[in-house]
C-alpha cells in the first residue's frame, strides 16, 4: 500500500466514537421505567379493533352472521370488509373488521361472529410425494410459531396447551417488547385533523 493511502488512528483520547462508550438515547427513559410504550397511552374514548380472519388458503365465502357480534356490549362498530362471495386467497385474509371499548370485548365480538366458507383447492408443490401418518410436531415453539398462532386467532386454551406440552425456544423475559405479538397500534385524532400514531413496531412501513 502506498504510503499516501495509508490511514491512521487518531489518538485514543481524540477518537470520537471508537474506543468510546455509547450511550443509548432512550437508555435512561427504559432504564428508570419512564418510557412509554403503546400500551402506556389510554386516551378517554379510545377503541380496540381486531379482524375475524379466514382459516383457509382458498376460498369462497358463502355466509356473514354478525348479529351476535353487533349486540354485544361494549361493541362500537362491525363492518365487513370482504363480502359474500368474495374469494379468498391466502389464510389470515380480513374478512370483517371490527372495534369495541376494550380488548376483551373485541376479541369475544371476534369469536361471534360466524363466516361460512366454501373451500377451493389451492395448489401445494411437492418434490415427491409426502411420506402418509407423519407424527406431530412436538418440537419446543419459536418466537414466530406464537406470532402465526396470534395472526391466525388460535383459541388461547390451545395456545397455552402447546406451549406447556411443547415449550419455548426463548426466555420471555428477553422477548423484544415490539415483537410479542400481537402487533399494536394506537391512533387519535388532534383538533388539526392530524392522526398521531404509537406503533409496537420499529418499522412504520409495516403500519398500514
């Protein structure tokens, strides 16, 4: 290497940032407990909202009974967002959306709700044909094995039952806060018509 190209290290005790320690700039704010996270900001009047999924990769819907959803307690708004004989392509398509006054409430609206699907055959690419009476999976469960099963609303018994009988791969404890699931987002509106957001998320490009 030539002797112009050559770089060098400024002393130790001029460097900027290496050899030096870093501080976080949230580090205190978490440290002291001061932080705020979504779950923190309760304004007066703010609503929940979840979606009743389809369970299949490929259907049809036949039937929406919403009824018992819409005269729950509690339950501010029930609208469909795929009507009867809307096709669904992909397992954990939205298919009604609906808000209430607290999570519970929501959740049980969500389980009201009664869809009547026609299920259409989807395609499944195999190298070779798979091997018949394949054993269940027994392996402990992963960080995004309970994220599918939160996104694809397994019944929490169920949840629960899988994860005494098979275990978890990770120490909740050291779970990142923005990626237990579900993902979250709270959003109010100002006097200015401005829609303020607090996301669970790092990424505000998955918020939609």
């Amino acid at each position: 290497m030539p002797a112009e190209d050559k770089y060098t290290y400024p002393p130790a005790d001029e460097r900027t940032y290496i050899g030096r320690r870093m501080g976080r700039i949230d580090g205190t704010a978490k440290s002291t407990g001061h932080a705020k996270y979504t779950y923190d900001y309760n304004p007066k009047g703010v609503l929940y909202g979840a979606f009743v999924r389809s369970p299949y990769a490929h259907a049809r819907i036949t039937n929406i009974d919403m009824s018992e959803a819409e005269k729950m307690p509690g339950v501010k708004a029930v609208e469909i967002v795929q009507r009867p004989g809307s096709e669904m392509h992909w397992a954990g398509d939205e298919v009604v959306a609906i808000a209430a006054v607290d999570e519970p409430t929501v959740r049980d609206a969500v389980r009201a709700v009664k869809v009547e699907y026609e299920q259409l055959p989807h395609l499944v690419i195999d190298s070779q044909e798979p091997p018949h009476n394949i054993p269940p999976d027994t392996s402990p469960l992963g960080l995004d094995d309970l994220q599918d099963m939160a996104r694809n609303q397994f019944p929490t018994a169920q949840m629960v039952k899988e994860i005494n009988e098979r275990g978890i791969t990770f120490k909740p404890e050291e779970a990142p806060l923005d990626r237990m699931p579900p993902d979250i987002a709270r959003v109010t509106r100002t006097p200015r018509s401005r829609l303020p957001m607090w996301s669970s998320l790092k990424a505000f490009t998955d918020c939609r």
